[in-house]
C-alpha cells in the first residue's frame, strides 16, 4: 500500500533515461478531471529543508498542481494536470525537477527494501567508525603520556591508516549530502561537517608527515561515530512511525468469495469487486468490503469503527463495514462501495494525510542547523583569509580556519536535543512510559488540549456487571450456568463474576446476533438481546439508556435482566483533573453512543463529551480544535482512533492498545493507570525548558570560543578538547532532568472511582 493507499509495482531505480513517460504513467493513477497522482520514494530527505526544496521544485512545474513531501515515511505524492494548453503531459519531468535539486527518486512499492538497505549500512558505518575510534584512542593515549619522536610518529601512521577507511566508509552519508548540496549551490548541516572532518583528516596527515607534534584522527573518527548514532536512531523512528499504517493496511483482506447469480461461488482480489456484486463472509474473517447484509446473522466486531468493545449484532438489511471481524454466523453481503472507497482504505487515506501534516513540523535541530551552517561557513573562511592576506602565513591560516571549524563544530548544538531526550525517554520509561519519536517530546511540552477517547482508555474496554433484576431466585444461577457455553463478552462477564453451580441443560445452542437458548426438560430458556429473548425490545428505565441490557427468559416470559457497564481506567479522574487543575482544555471524542460517553463524562468531570464519531469525525474534531488555535494531544487506543492519533499534535497510547494504534501514537504507556499522562506532560515541559538551557550554553560556547580560535590563541587540539567540554557541560545540564523529577505518589485507594456492585432486585 503506498502513501496514498495505491497498490505499487517493483521499486524501479529512477536514474536519468532509465524510465520513460509510459512507464511513470503507468505508476499513476487517475484523480478524475484531468488530473492523475504520482506518489514516489525520495530517500534523502531528512529535514525540513528538504522539504521545502522538493516541494519549491515541483510546484514551479506549469503541469503540477499540488505537491507534498511526507518525511516520515520519505515519499511525495505529487497531482499533476495530463493535458496542458502545450499539449500531453511528460511526468518525467516531475523526476527531473526532484533530481536536479540533488535528490533521488524511486517508484513506489517495495520502498521497504531500500529503507531495510539503508538502515544496515547506517548501522554497519556505526560498527565501524566505533571501532576506529576506540583503537585510535588507545594510540593516542599512549602518544599524551609522553612517548618519544620516533615512537609518536609511528603512532601517527597507525592512526592516519586506521582513520582513512573509516572516513571514507562511514562518512559517505555526510560527504554526499554535503556535495549534493554544495553542487546547486545550497548549503546543510552535513556541509561544515563534511568540512571539519576532511580538514581535521588533512591537517593531522600533514603533521604527520611533517613529524607534528599534534594529530587529531581520534577527535575527526569519534565525531563521525557519535553524529552516526544520531542519524542511524532517526532513520529507525522514522521507519516505526510508518509501520501503522502497514500494519492497518495489512487488516484488508486481500480477496473476497464471490456468489455468482447461479449460486456457485469463486475467490476474487477485493480489487475486482464491483458495486452490486454479493459476497460471503464466513465467521472469523473481516469484512472485505463495504456492504450491505442480505442473508444471516451474526455478531460483529466494530472496534475498528466506533472503538466499542461491544459487538453490533447484524441481519439481513443492516450495514456491514471493511475492516470489521465478523464473530459468530456466516454472511451474505451486496457490496455498496468499491474497495478503494471502502471505510478501511478511508482511514488508510486519513492516516496519510495526518502523517504528512505532522512531518511538516521542523524540529528545534532543524531550524537552528537553517542560521548555523552559514555562520560557520563565514567565520572559518573570513578567519582564513584574513590570516593568509595579513600573515602571510597560508599554512597557519588553515590551522587557525581548522580550528575555527573544530571549534564550532556542532557536537554541543547536535547533542542539545538528543541528549535531553535520551534522559527523559529514561525518566519516562521509569514510569512505565515508552517514547517512540523523540520530536514527539517536544511537541508534548506545547499542547494545550487533551482529547480522550473512552473504550479502553478512560475505560478498560471490558463489561462489568452492575445490576442483576430477577424474578426468580434461581434466574441468576440459571444465567451464569448458560453464559459459559458463549465466548461473547457479556457472557464472560455474567460468567465470571462468580463461579456458576453445576447445572446441565438438555441441550444449548447458540444464535448468531441473538444469543444462547438452553432447555432443562420441558422448559427452554433464552440469554441474550430483549429481542431474541422475549420476541420484542423492552425498554430501559430511565437513567439506565448507558448501560447494556442482557435478558433471560424463560418458555418466552421475561425472567431476568442484567446490566453491564464499562470500568474506569485507575487514575482516569485523578488524570482529568490535574490536568484541568493545570489550565488544560479536555474533552471526550468517542465512537460510543451519546447516552454512554455523557455517563461517563459525568464520572469523570469532563466538561465535553462527544459521542457516535466516526475515525473522520474524530479527524475533523481534532482539525476543528487545531483551527480554534490549540496544540492537541490525543489519548486513544483503537485502530478507529488511529487517523485521530496521527492528525493530532502529539498521541498517547496504552499498551492494551491495538496494534495499528500503539504503532500510530507517539508515546505508549505500559501501566494500567491513566494518572502517567499528565507525569508524561510534566516531563515534556521540563525537558523543553532543558532543551533551551542547552541551546544557550552551545551559543554562548561559540561566542567565547570562536574569538579565540580567530585570534589564533587555539590550536586545533585546543579546540578539540574546548568542543568536547561544550559537550560534556550540555550533557551535564541534561542530567538535571533525572535529578529533578521525583517518582510521583499514586493516589490512595479513597480517591479512586468508586464501582457499583451487583445488587438483585
């Protein structure tokens, strides 16, 4: 599945001439009106910039009318008009423009090969820049302890042979960036990089050569290995953020049994259906396609849908909806929707989109390397100048312009955010919280608005029995004893809520959608919905619309009623409100019927409540509060809440979550409590305070040091060692973060929510 939910072909290599107009036409598909979309894998991209530099590219095409980069997951997807006033469209063109600014371009499918392929070289360049640089290391320390001329240099040649390859190989993904962008005439962060480290290589080999006292090939590897982690752990996030929607994508069954109008019956690719066409879905499989039921009953499990544990029991002439896990009965279904309009491959799209909003925001790293880069560039190469016109001297020029550049080379401004967020993930986790994108941090430390979804996160998603109405003593022996033979949550509930006495039935079977029936002699008793029980719905006194009703009847009589209700997570209302106690703006968005999401929030204090959202509402809900000027977090668990969840500013999900929703949420906690919210918040801020301290201390690093380094009062050892301190007080000032945050006492058992018990009327 592709960003945009279209189903790709083998990753073909765009090199120039390779691919023509017929084969990317083929790639694409068809918007309607003229217009087609082209989605491809940009590999390369790996900030904002670039971003805005493919997207400034394509959009300054005559025949391309919108185009979008998505960083998470490294594609474009780019509309395009096929006729223009000139004539036919090229969408070469469209490769072209992406390759001219220094970016590759694949057609989508396999585009996980690559991803794999990049991520093992990133990993085997960690390997071996981390060994060259504790072997060189070890040479050097013998060279600070005062070792003689002869032995020094020998140490000097060891350490240039281990440090070539090592540059070479590992720092490859820096130096082709670095040309990438230097050839058109821009410049990035790998740029002064590249810089620093070739001439740190160049000016120790020159030493060396000319038996210098000082080579610097530990501080030239040892920099590549630390900015290799750093790269080598963002590629990893990035490919765990795109794994919801391969794992929501890989829910779509991929064919269908289709009825013929003679009745016979053949195994069809969903893709092949047609509106009208009848399909049969046997118990245990998903729903393939939109449809309507035409023939059976069964239960259905719509928690992809509206996010309630409960089942929708469903017959002839009621909906039925892609994605959803038919339980209990076959079913005859007439397709009203073609499988790529179907409500799984809307979520799909929804899911791309937020994704792609929420790449487009720039990390703090990423604006501060937008001003940095230049700074050094203009600094390094005015102190060059400037010492090799008035010094005359053209090799202690390079020294000092070296120095300059080791000096201000940004291991402290890299390693201000990373480090900060390496020990919060500790803190976090520490709490049973576990952060899956560190820019996720930051984004946290900015909400304003928290949005709970219900199911299974204000609540724990499981039925409990909270009243028990017979009118007859032995009804609620009878009801538990015929709850064992049904696997369907209420049935478990009634079940388990005591061990039911041994009685036999004659014989029991159980009714898809309805329920159970079992008869003990001449009498037959019924568990289940009001109208499989006793022939007609009964209605539900008033207040109790929120609950859900089980009946038993017996030789059709009504005997017993049950009520169930959802449980509240622990620390639900102590997360409400210290939450509210803070100044943040809460609400409920729920798939849950109205009645039931008021009952709750009522519980819970939560001054807004919205109930019976679909996955898209849930979207435009976040949109509309986005809009209203908030910066939202989104707490949810299903796989209906996981376009919600990636549309928001940042998402939270526990860990009972579905795996679609765990995958799509930022942070996932492990715990049952819901009071590690806001600890999670709390920590976010304190990080993001951190994060500027940081910031600070690296600027007012260079502002000292780079003076010095111009006035030719550090060598480049000096310099080397003054980088490392910067470095050392940014992860000091980091450390703060574990010694400052307390473990926070869980509240007392007293203030918990209190539950009802089952009472018999």
């Amino acid at each position: 599945m592709s960003c945009c939910g279209v189903n790709a072909d083998d990753v073909l290599a765009l090199e120039a001439g390779r691919v023509s107009a017929e084969e990317i036409l083929l790639a694409s598909h068809s918007l309607g009106e003229g217009l087609r979309q082209l989605d491809l894998s940009v590999p390369d991209v790996h900030c904002g910039d670039c971003i805005m530099t493919i997207e400034k590219a394509l959009v300054a095409l005559p025949f391309v009318q919108t185009a979008r980069v998505n960083l998470t997951s490294r594609r474009v997807s780019c509309v395009y008009r096929e006729e223009t006033s000139s004539g036919a469209t090229d969408p070469s063109g469209i490769i072209e423009a992406i390759q001219a600014v220094g970016y590759r371009a694949n057609l989508l499918a396999q585009a996980d090969t690559q991803s794999e392929k990049t991520k093992n070289q990133l990993l085997l360049a960690v390997g071996v820049s981390g060994f060259a640089a504790a072997n060189i290391m070890l040479l050097s320390v013998s060279v600070w302890s005062g070792a003689d001329a002869a032995t020094r240099d020998m140490f000097h040649w060891i350490s240039a042979l281990i440090a070539a390859p090592a540059l070479v190989y590992a720092g490859r993904f820096f130096f082709r960036s670095a040309w990438s962008a230097l050839k058109r005439g821009r410049t990035n962060m790998d740029v002064p990089i590249s810089l620093a480290v070739s001439l740190s290589y160049g000016v120790s080999l020159w030493e060396t050569a000319h038996h210098g006292e000082h080579a610097w090939f530990d501080a030239t590897v040892s920099l590549l290995f630390f900015l290799l982690i750093g790269r080598t752990l963002d590629h990893i996030m990035r490919e765990k953020a795109r794994s919801a929607i391969n794992g929501l994508a890989r829910l779509a069954p991929r064919g269908a049994l289709l009825v013929a109008p003679d009745g016979s019956r053949r195994y069809v690719a969903v893709d092949e259906l047609r509106v009208g066409d009848v399909i049969a879905v046997a118990a245990g499989e998903r729903i393939p396609i939109d449809g309507i039921v035409v023939a059976g009953e069964s239960d259905l499990d719509t928690s992809i849908v509206t996010g309630e544990s409960r089942p929708v029991s469903v017959f002839a002439g009621t909906e039925a909806s892609s994605g959803a896990m038919n339980l209990t009965g076959a079913l005859v279904i007439r397709a009203t929707r073609l499988a790529r309009n179907s409500l799984l491959a809307e979520i799909i799209a929804l899911m791309e989109a937020a994704e792609g909003g929420r790449a487009r925001y720039r990390r703090i790293a990423d604006r501060a390397a937008s001003l940095y880069s230049p700074a050094v560039h203009s600094l390094a190469l005015a102190t060059f100048l400037a010492w090799g016109i008035f010094g005359g001297d053209w090799k202690q020029a390079l020294l000092v312009a070296v120095a300059v550049l080791i000096i201000t080379c940004p291991c402290a401004l890299g390693l201000a955010v990373p480090v900060v967020q390496v020990v919060a993930a500790g803190e976090l986790f520490r709490r049973g919280v576990m952060v899956k994108d560190g820019s996720a941090l930051e984004r946290l430390a900015e909400i304003d608005c928290v949005a709970f979804d219900k199911t299974g996160t204000l609540t724990l998603g499981s039925p409990r029995l909270v009243r028990a109405e017979t009118d007859v003593e032995p009804s609620l022996a009878i009801a538990r004893a015929l709850a064992v033979h049904s696997r369907h949550p209420l049935s478990r509930a009634l079940a388990g809520a005591h061990n039911p006495a041994a009685l036999l039935f004659d014989r029991v079977s159980e009714t898809a959608g309805g329920g159970l029936q079992g008869a003990i002699g001449a009498d037959l008793y019924k568990l289940g919905s009001a109208r499989f029980a006793c022939g007609q719905a009964i209605a539900v006194p008033g207040g109790d619309n929120a609950l859900t009703e089980v009946m038993l009847s017996k030789n059709g009589r009504g005997v017993a009623r049950f009520l169930f209700d959802d449980t509240l997570r622990p620390g639900a209302e102590d997360a409400v409100k210290s939450l509210q106690s803070s100044g943040f703006h809460t609400v409920m968005v729920s798939g849950d019927q109205q009645c039931v999401v008021d009952d709750t929030a009522r519980a819970l204090g939560l001054p807004q409540a919205l109930g019976a959202l679909t996955p898209k509402q849930k979207v435009e809900e976040i949109a509309r509060l986005s809009a209203a000027g908030h910066r939202v977090l989104m707490v949810g668990d299903g796989i209906n809440d996981a376009p919600a969840l990636a549309a928001a500013h940042v998402s939270i999900a526990p860990s009972t979550a579905s795996d679609v929703g765990r995958q799509a949420a930022d942070f996932v906690f492990f715990n049952d409590r819901l009071d590690v919210v806001p600890q999670a918040v709390m920590i976010a801020r304190r990080s993001a305070r951190l994060i500027r301290q940081n910031f600070a201390l690296a600027i007012g690093y260079n502002v000292l040091a780079v003076p010095i380094a111009m006035a030719g009062l550090a060598t480049p050892l000096i310099a080397s060692i003054a980088m490392s301190t910067s470095s050392l007080i940014v992860v000091a000032n980091a450390l703060r973060l574990a010694r400052g945050n307390r473990p926070v006492a869980r509240p007392s058992a007293a203030t918990a929510p209190a539950n009802f018990g089952v009472q018999t009327a």
